[in-house]
C-alpha cells in the first residue's frame, strides 16, 4: 500500500463520524478477533460513534475477547444506525 492510499484511509476515518464495522456470518474466532481489534484501534484514533456487526450472534465461546458484547446481529439496529463509512 502506498504512502498516498494510507493518507486517504487516514482522511476516509478522520472525517466519519458513525463508522460500521462488519464480518462474515457464522464468526469464528479470528473474525471475532478482528473486527474487535478494529474497533479498539479506531476508539484509540478517537472514534466515538462505532457499531461492530454481524448477521450471525458471535458464539458465546469467544465472550474472552474484549468488546465482544459490542457486537450487534439486531438487524433493526444495524439498519438504524446509518454510517458514513463501512469497513468489511
């Protein structure tokens, strides 16, 4: 990636102010990993508006990992919250 595609990723972020994060259905452990590792990268980078999602419930077997409880498979508060950037 070059030095120029990270700058516009870097605006793309700075300039969200609601940003959705989503993985595949029937998460496993390393999805569940990811998309919680994203989202406590982006809070650190000073992130405030965040919804981690999935269609499918993460099974509680990975209720470890931080943020776990964070992820929504509400349909209805998925569609509701209406991003301005979504990172899959």
């Amino acid at each position: 990636m070059s030095p120029e595609e990270i700058q516009n990723l870097r605006h793309l972020v700075q300039d969200a102010k609601n940003i959705l994060l989503v993985t595949h259905i029937a998460p496993d452990g390393d999805a569940i990993g990811s998309i919680t590792a994203m989202a406590q990268m982006l809070e650190e980078l000073g992130v405030e508006n965040l919804l981690l999602a999935c269609d499918d419930p993460a099974k509680v077997k990975h209720d470890f990992i931080p943020m776990f409880d964070r992820i929504a498979a509400d349909i209805d508060r998925i569609t509701a919250f209406q991003p301005d950037l979504v990172i899959i």
